[in-house]
C-alpha cells in the first residue's frame, strides 16, 4: 500500500510540508509506503475545458507539457491521497486549484479512477480562510467516491514563518491522529 501526499505551496519546505510530514510519519510508521511530491517551482497549469480527457480515456490529460500528468499517474497508483495547501485569500493555493481542477476531470472521464480510494485534507493558515481551503480539497475526494478521513480536530495548522505550525501542538496532534486514522483506514478500504 501506498500513500501520497501533494504539497501545494509555494514554499517547499514551509508549515504545509510539515503537516504533512508529520501525517506520513505516522503511516510510514504503519509499514505503509509514502511519497511526498512538493509542488513548490512546478508548472500546473487551470484546465482548459477541453474534454481531450473524455475522448481519450487513457487516465492522462491532453495537455502533456506541465508536472500534471505525473501527478494523476502518482494518485492512480497510490492507495490514499493527502492533498496540503496553504490558505490563499480564503482558499487553496493557485496550483493546487489547478491540481484538483485538472486531475478531478480526468479521474472523472474515467470512471471516477480515484473511486475508494482514501482521501485527507491538510491546510496550513496564518489565521483565517482555512476552512474554506479544507472544504476545496475535500470536495475534490467526495465527488471522486473517495472515502475521507477525519481526525481529532479538522485537518489544520496554525502558523505564518516557516517552521511555526511545529509549535502549534492541537494542530500537530492533529496531523498525528490523522495519519493513525488513514494507516487504520487503508487496509480496510483497499483490502
């Protein structure tokens, strides 16, 4: 089994990658595999509406010269999907929305390929906007048929500097029974 994690920041290593780091640490610590992929320099561009995906059915996006069609490939393959953004203006970051956009339509034409597979939100937020954010990648697992997991709080870290959502313990609890509950989760939904 294998777990895979997209961090939609702008920043590689920043509070985003650390909650995320901190919820696979704890699947890895279940012997499931995990990969973290940083979309941070990446280029994923919005979708065109082009429905090239729906014509082709071949699990890829028409458009073939940005990091998309690695990142469906590595979704496909994997068994749990955590999707991290930062909070931007109330909502997920720009390749992020482009991330969900593109491989949602493309999971879509394709009979819902994400379908049972398990799915986590992770936000990291300097104060406002994170539920919002939460909601956006979420809905991209439920209209997939995905199965969410939850946690002991929702799926959030406190933090504006790089390194402060470490300090933020309710949040970090939180990515930690996160990543308990999807290593619990995993062999019961892929099974």
């Amino acid at each position: 089994m294998k777990v895979v994690a997209f961090n939609g920041s702008a920043r590689k290593d920043g509070n985003t990658a650390a909650l995320l780091n901190r919820a696979l640490a704890e699947i890895s610590a279940a012997g499931i595999e995990t990969e973290l992929i940083q979309l941070a320099g990446k280029d994923i561009r919005p979708c065109r509406a082009c429905y090239g995906c729906a014509a082709a059915k071949n699990r890829r996006c028409t458009i073939t010269d940005d990091f998309l069609n690695e990142c469906v490939a590595a979704m496909d393959s994997a068994d749990g999907i955590i999707l991290g953004s930062p909070t931007y203006f109330a909502d997920v970051s720009g390749i992020m929305k482009a991330l969900i956009e593109r491989a949602g339509l493309v999971s879509r034409v394709n009979g819902d390929m994400l379908k049972r597979k398990a799915g986590a939100a992770v936000v990291s937020v300097r104060r406002g906007g994170a539920i919002h954010a939460f909601d956006t990648m979420n809905h991209f697992f439920l209209i997939g048929q995905m199965i969410v997991a939850g946690s002991i709080y929702w799926n959030i870290g406190i933090g504006r500097d790089k390194g402060d959502v470490e300090g933020d313990e309710e949040g970090m609890a939180t990515m930690k029974a996160l990543g308990e509950n999807l290593a619990w989760l995993l062999p019961r939904v892929r099974g």
